[in-house]
C-alpha cells in the first residue's frame, strides 16, 4: 500500500503498511510483519451535542402539594424550559393518552413538543399561541380517566 521511511532515536526503519482492517493495520518494519493495533484519538467537536435523557410517562400521578385541594385528579403538563409557544394541538375538553403532542413550543432555537404523560381530558389549556413561558410553567390541566 504505502511506504514510509522513518528514524527513531537514530535508528532508521523501512516501513510499508500492507493492509488495514478496522482497527488493525498488517506492517512490515525492515522485513519483518506485524499485526498492529491501531488507537484512534477521537476528536473533540466544537459544538456539544444536545443529549435528551429518555423519560417515562407518568402512568401513576401523584398529587402535587402546589395543587390545590379542590383539584383533585388534575394533573398538570409544565413547560420542560423557557421558550414561545408555536402551536395549540388540543382544546379543552379533547380526549388525551399518553405521548400525544399537546402543544409545540420554541425553545432555545428549536422545537419541542409537549406530550401528555397521562391518560384523561384536557380540563384547560393555559397559554395561548405566540405566550413567552418560563421553565415549570403551567401549560396544561389534565383530569384522569
């Protein structure tokens, strides 16, 4: 394949590289083969990469202590982080389960969309097309089944 002619500590090599298959390389060093492990550094990107952590859905709520006790069996959906809200999928009174896209929102140049992380009807929605939110903000109230 290639040849190379290299010198280390004043000794000098011929080096020819034979083949190279995943992560080893077949050499000949001065006539001799050998089978070499090849390490790849991987490089470090300038641009971190968003990672999600995968989340479950709720299919037990537990009732909230900031919820008053009239509200009993409302659960509610919460803004996940600051951001605008694009677009309302549901109304009020729509049937819900679990993973169905509720609202779209814009958040830091991205769109994210807010799932139901139970099963029941949607009481009341709290924002409205183009609201700014803050992260933990009520977007949703969802009654049980």
């Amino acid at each position: 394949m290639k040849r190379f002619k290299f010198a280390i500590h004043g000794n000098d090599y011929d080096v020819e590289i034979i083949n190279i298959e995943d992560n080893t390389a077949e050499v000949e060093v001065n006539g001799t083969t050998y089978q070499v492990d090849i390490k790849l550094d991987k490089p470090m990107t300038k641009t971190p990469k968003l990672v999600r952590s995968i989340t479950t859905p709720n299919n037990n709520p537990v009732q909230k202590t900031n919820v008053p006790a009239s509200s009993a069996g409302i659960t509610t959906i919460k803004s996940p982080l600051p951001g605008t809200i694009l677009e309302i999928k549901m109304k009020a009174g729509d049937t819900v389960k679990v993973g169905d896209t509720i609202i779209i929102m814009e958040a830091m140049k991205m769109e994210n969309e807010v799932k139901s992380d139970i099963n029941g009807v949607i009481n009341s929605i709290k924002v409205n097309v183009n609201d700014t939110v803050l992260e933990g903000d009520t977007l949703v109230e969802i009654g049980g089944n």
